[in-house]
C-alpha cells in the first residue's frame, strides 16, 4: 500500500460541539432526520462504553473526507448519522481516532472476504457490534451473520436496523459473563461438516479487566470450531488509564482497562490459539511512522493501535 500522511491540520472545534459527550449527543440536526428517530439516540441513555459506539460510527460516516484512500463506503452509517441528527463533529476533530477506525475497517472486511471465499457458507459474528454494519461488506448470498451487544445497544440498534435478511439475526451478549458463546448459539466442536466462524471484536475489550479479556479468548478457543478467526483490535498497555487524554474517548468517560505489553500475552489463555497474522495502524504513516514503532517497541510492548488475527485448531493463516 502506498502510504499517505494523514492531514496535519485538525479543524476547530464548532461552537456549538459540547465539550462532554455523556450520554451521547444529539445535535440539531433532526431537521434532516425523520422526527421520530433522534429520539431513540436520547431515550436510549446509553452509559459510558456503550455511547463509544458514535465514534466508530462517525468515522465511517464521515471520516474518508479526511482520508479518501481509506474511504470504506459505509451507506449504513451514513445514513444512520443523517437520520439520528447526532451531532458527530466532536469525534471527527479526533483525526488519528478516525484514522484507525477506517484503517481497521478496511482490514477486517479484507480478512472477512478472504474467510468466507474459503468457507461461503459459514457463519460471522460481530461481537460488541454497537451500530456497525459488516454484512454489507461479507454477504456472499449464502453464508449467515449476527450481531450481538449489550442489550441497551441492541434495543437501540434493532428499531434502526431491524434484522431484514434471513441470514442475519441479532442478540444481546454481555462478553463479562461466561457461557456467552453457548448462549449465542454458536456452533461448537470440530465434528464433520461444523463450519469455521469468523468473529469481528472491535473496539471493544479494551474497556475489559484483563481477565475478562483473557476469559474472552479462552472461551473462544475452548468452543470455536478448527479454522475459526476472531479478529480483535489491540493498543498497548501504555494507554491503560489514559482515556481521559483521548480525544474522543474522553468525553464519553470510558476508560481504558486492557492493553496488551507482549504479543505472546495473545495466545496465552489457551493453547488452541493461535496468532495468525498482527497489523499496526503505523504502516499508515509510511516509513516514519514504521520506524518510530520499532525504536518505541520495547517500551510500547505492542502496537500503539493494531489489529490482530486469532486461529484455533489448525494454525494455517
Ligand atoms: C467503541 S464501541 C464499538 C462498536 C462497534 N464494534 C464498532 O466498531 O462500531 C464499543 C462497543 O462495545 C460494547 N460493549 C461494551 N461492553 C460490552 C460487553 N460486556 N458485552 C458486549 N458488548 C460490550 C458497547 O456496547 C459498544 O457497542
């Protein structure tokens, strides 16, 4: 890839952009928006974590105006910022935030085509999904999707996206609470014929005690049938406590409580898991930003921002 800079010049905050987002703002902008559903962003009261969903969802909307090499061409979102009113302006000032958000989406639905090439007909699952919007991307006609997240965020999200193909479903998961994989009914087991699973965890565990993390990939490993993936964003343990000085996590008043200091912590839970392939957000700052990683590397312990793939049973990529 031909690596391009992101802007250096970071627009003013608008006047009308508040300096705290909690629960998640809803701008002025219902004028473009059927009346009815700005609403549903107030009603729902959505606490700290939860209301970081807008931020991900601000930057498909709108980001590739900054970065138009990594335009992602999200209709849902776009249409969902348009018709929520939500004013987003505040998470686009946070130039780097959506920077990783396009990176990672571009790379997650690269991963996802290649997985369902090879496997068509098996399932994907977007884990902490808030209101992104996969399955635009990874439809192959034939395989099946679920989203799943708190059930505040699926009650927001199942009156704007209610489930309209038969192959996709929806659900509440609280990933803290084990048994999540049984209780999404997932497949389990490396009988004949039980097709691999490709999960999508973006954005999420970060906000986790690292033993939930750790619970979170065990159980993954311990019922995800052989050739599964899960891929996961990571940043390094060096954030951990230091969300207040993130642009836009900050405002929300999330916190970060997971970072990772060795990649080897990755596969650690369980020896099933494999790391398969690791992808650093510096490579989009070319060359500069690749050598800078490298000389922060043995007091980052990982990427600054990266995203991972995960394998269990059959270790190929
Ligand atoms: C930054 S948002 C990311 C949303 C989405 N993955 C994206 O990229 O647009 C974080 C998401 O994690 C979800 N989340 C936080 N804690 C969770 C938990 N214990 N179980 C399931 N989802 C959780 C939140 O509700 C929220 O939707």
């Amino acid at each position: 890839m031909q690596p391009h800079p992101p802007p250096t010049r970071r627009r003013a905050r608008t006047p009308a952009a508040p300096a705290r987002r909690k629960p998640v703002d809803v701008g002025d902008g219902a004028a473009a928006s059927d009346s009815a559903t700005p609403c549903l962003l107030q009603r729902a009261h959505l606490q700290a974590v939860p209301s970081t969903l807008m931020i991900p969802l601000a930057a498909r909307a709108r980001g590739s105006r900054y970065f138009p090499w990594l335009a992602c061409d999200d209709a849902v979102a776009t249409s969902l910022v348009d018709r929520l009113g939500a004013d987003v302006e505040s998470c686009l000032d946070d130039l780097p935030t959506v920077l990783n958000v396009l990176w990672r989406t571009r790379a997650i639905k690269d991963a996802g085509r290649s997985f369902f090439l090879a496997h068509p007909q098996a399932r994907g699952v977007n884990l902490g999904c808030g209101l992104s919007h996969h399955f635009q991307w990874l439809d192959t006609g034939a395989n099946q999707w679920l989203d799943a997240d708190l059930p505040e965020v699926m009650d927001l999200r199942g009156q704007l996206l209610p489930v309209r193909c038969p192959r996709t479903r929806q659900a509440t998961v609280d990933l803290t609470q084990p048994g999540w994989w049984q209780r999404l009914g997932l497949p389990q087991g490396d009988g004949a014929g039980v097709q691999p699973v490709f999960i999508v965890c973006e954005g999420v565990l970060m906000y986790f005690q690292p033993a939930q993390v750790q619970a979170v990939l065990r159980e993954f490993a311990q019922c995800a049938p052989a050739g599964s993936r899960l891929v996961l964003d990571v940043m390094t343990y060096r954030a951990v406590g230091h969300a207040a000085q993130h642009a836009s996590v900050g405002p929300t008043g999330a916190e970060f409580h997971w970072g990772v200091g060795n990649m080897d912590e990755l596969t650690a839970a369980h020896p099933r898991l494999a790391l398969l392939r690791q992808q650093s957000v510096s490579e989009c700052y070319g060359w500069p930003g690749v050598v800078l990683e490298a000389l922060w590397w043995p007091w980052l312990g990982a990427p600054l921002y990266g995203l991972v793939t995960l394998g269990v049973g059959d270790g190929s990529p």
